[in-house]
C-alpha cells in the first residue's frame, strides 16, 4: 500500500509539473499572471474544501460507508455501464 502510495504521489508530482506549461501556452504572455493565479487559486481552494467537504459527508454518515462508495474505481464504474 505505502508502495502504491509512492507511484501515486510521483504520478501527481508529475501532473502538477505540467500545469505551469500548460497556462503558459493557454494565455497569452500579458495575461499569464492571471493565468497562473487563476490555477493557484484552483488549486488553493480544492485543497481547502477537500477536506470541510469530507468532514461534512463524514458527519451525515459513517467511514466505512465513505469508504466502500468513493473507492468505487471509475474504470469499473464505465464497464457496467457499457454493459
């Protein structure tokens, strides 16, 4: 699990990597401040929501039930659908 973890934050790192040369060939050179303030403000708001959002589902109902229904993997989820 911890090695999972690992690969999981290394593909993030490398994802996060990207979105600065992703604006940057977004916008245009006098609007690329606003560019990158808008993807850290992205950024800033779904790391602090995150968290009051899960606090909230989690008062309303138990872990185990969070668990079992957000770690429904998405590939799955398209397969029974297709079918």
């Amino acid at each position: 699990m911890a090695f999972a973890r690992a690969i999981q934050g290394l593909g993030a790192a490398g994802i996060m990597s990207q979105n600065g040369a992703l604006v940057r060939f977004t916008y245009p050179s006098k609007m690329l401040g606003r560019g990158l303030g808008l993807n850290a403000l992205v950024a800033s708001a779904g790391a602090a929501l995150g968290p009051t959002l899960a606090s909230g589902i989690l008062a309303m109902a138990s872990w185990q039930w969070c668990h079992s229904a957000c770690n429904i993997d998405p590939l799955s989820r398209g397969i029974g659908v297709q079918n």
